[in-house]
C-alpha cells in the first residue's frame, strides 16, 4: 500500500434522517440550542434539510436534520436515523484517486459541491466485487475542508 497522500483531520458533519425534521429540531435545536444556520433542498438527492451547527471556527461541527421530499422515492434518507457522517479531508481529489486505488467504493455521483457549499463525495456503504472496500453500513461524506480548517488542525496538531 503507498503512503497515503492527504489527511483526515476531524468530523464535520453528521446527518441525521427522520420522516419530519420538526421533531428533529425540537431535539437538537430547541431541547440542546443548536443553531439553524441554513436550509438545502435537493429533488435529486430527496431531501429537505435543516443545516444546524455546534461549536465555532475551524471546530464547528454540521448537524444536519433532513427529512425526504417524497418519503417513496431514493435515496431515502429518512429510514437511517444516523444517515452518513462527515468528515474534512485536506486533499479530496487525491484522497478519491488513492482511495480508489486501494479498493474502496464511492457511491454514484463522484466529486460535487455539497449542501454547505464544499466538494463531497461518498463512500458507499457497503464494498462490491470490484472495490470491496465500503464503510460497512455507513455511508461516509468526504469533505473538502476550506484552508483555514486546514490550517487551524496542522495548529492543533503541531501544539
């Protein structure tokens, strides 16, 4: 296996599915007082979501509460209460041309720029014949971090 050219450096994001994200939002935003810093509906991926956010800066972590525009159609992204988790990446197109490389599955879709405005991309949930690599039940969101995030983990890391 080469080495490998770029970091995981922290979470960025979870985000969690349900039939209503009303119900969601009572929980996280008025029971433990996240914020609602912004709202992404998507008819491709069927979702309607509430982007939330703990803590600040570098450190802020999305907690993102979506539920699906049409609870019949894919991706469904209410009938897995922890949907996928995020994390930031400091090189995204050489961590999917290495990951790649060693076997690992993307869901369809390859490279885009996500709902908070980031290019992400997806490992798929489970491995195949051909990349049997996946995230074992989880879907995993690759984000690429902006470079103050870069900036402020080599600072936490160096410390």
């Amino acid at each position: 296996m080469s080495q490998r050219p770029f970091k995981t450096l922290g979470i960025q994001q979870i985000a969690i599915g349900g039939p209503s994200k009303e119900k969601l939002k009572t929980l996280w935003v008025d029971m433990l007082g996240l914020e609602v810093t912004g709202n992404f509906v998507s008819e491709r991926e069927n979702v309607d979501e509430d982007i939330c956010a703990m803590g600040a800066g570098a450190f802020k972590v999305e907690v993102d509460l979506m539920q699906p525009l049409d609870p019949e159609k894919k991706p469904a992204v209410h009938t897995t209460p922890l949907n996928h988790v995020g994390v930031w990446i400091d090189d995204l197109p050489k961590a999917v041309e290495w990951l790649s490389a060693q076997g690992v599955r993307f869901a369809p879709g390859g490279i885009r720029r996500g709902a908070a405005g980031f290019d992400i991309t997806f490992l798929h949930p489970k491995g195949n014949e051909e990349f049997p690599i996946g995230g074992e039940g989880v879907l995993i969101e690759l984000v690429q971090a902006p470079p103050e995030v870069v900036e402020a983990f080599a600072r936490l890391a160096a410390a």
